[in-house]
C-alpha cells in the first residue's frame, strides 16, 4: 500500500504535462505560421449572368475550390494574370513573358497588336489544374471577351464571347509559359446572352 500515494499524484502531472505541451504546440504554430501561405479564397461559379454593360467582367484571374486546392495553382494564376494583364493592356512585351518561345516566333507584335487591338478580357475562373507528363499541365477555365465584331473570330462575330478553355503549359527555364498545341486551338465558345 506504500505505492498508492505516490500514484494518485502521477496521474495530475502527467494530464498537466500533456496539456502544456498541446497549448505549447498550438502557440508555436501561430507564433510561426507565414500568414502570406495561405491559399487564395475560392470561388463559385457564377449562376448569374453579368449584364451586357459590365461585360467582360472583372479582370482578376480567381479559381474554383477545385482549382485552388493544387499545389501549382498561385503559379499558374499569376501567370495567366500576367498573361490577360498584357493582352488587356495592350502590352506586347509583357505577353512575350508569358509564352513559349514558339508563340513569340509565329506571332510577330504587328500582327499580335491587330489580333487583340480592341479586346477586352474579364470573368476569368480557373476550374481545374492537371499535371501532364514531363514538365507540362492544363488548365481547364472560362473567361469573357468583349471586342469589336469584326476582331472576334470569324466563325463567331460578336462582340461579347464566353470562351470554355484548355490552356496548355509547360515549364522552361525561366518558369511556366502558355504553350500552344491543339488543346488550345479549338476552344469552344459561344456569344454572351
């Protein structure tokens, strides 16, 4: 019976014990926490339509909770911001940034000015991001354009189009680019109510 005594206050230290070492725990975490980690709020896709005059839309690239949750989503938000950035802002140099070098080769600035000269880009969600094989991903996503009809493709001449996407990427030297492959050359489209 020597031994009871010495049990009864065994069970209080340790139950402290465990406690201050979760409060512990807990407190370094936050103390340590990089509050810029975190991931960027996610949204829903819109059920409502944007009206006429508000089109194209905000210019912020966001992404769907899906597309938010991978681990290269920031990178590839950041760059197809830089890449609708360049294109709404009429900024050659900027776009070139943002593509691979074949694009740059096959698009010269003359006819890329001419291309994009009186586009505007907007309502931009990424909703998916796949990696692909050897240094490359998709990105499935939307956006609207707003344009004059005679610079909107000829199969469809309007001047407000919602465009279901999928951007190729692949990564070089010098960070992630817009590829171009067939994925990206028959996008499906469809003029704005």
């Amino acid at each position: 019976m020597p031994d009871r005594p010495r049990q009864l206050w065994l069970l209080p230290v340790l139950l402290i014990t465990v406690i201050a070492t979760a409060v512990g725990g807990l407190l370094t975490r936050t103390l340590y926490e990089d509050p810029g980690t975190s991931a960027p709020p996610a949204v829903l896709p819109a059920q409502t339509s944007i009206p006429p005059s508000k089109q194209p839309g905000p210019a912020t690239v966001e992404g769907t909770l899906d597309a938010t949750s991978h681990p290269l989503y920031e990178t590839v938000r950041e760059l197809l911001q830089r890449y609708f950035d360049a294109i709404n802002s009429r900024d050659y140099t900027a776009w070139q940034r943002t593509v691979i070098r074949e694009r740059i080769d096959t698009t010269p600035e003359k006819e890329w000015r001419s291309d994009y000269r009186t586009t505007h880009d907007g309502s931009i969600l990424i909703y998916r991001v796949e990696l692909g094989e050897r240094d490359t991903a998709r990105v499935l996503m939307t956006f609207t354009s707003v344009q004059d009809p005679a610079d909107a493709p000829k199969e469809l001449p309007a001047p407000c189009i919602h465009w279901n996407v999928v951007f190729p990427l692949v990564q070089e030297r010098d960070g992630w680019k817009l590829d171009s492959s067939p994925a990206s050359a028959s996008p499906q489209h469809e003029a704005c109510a």
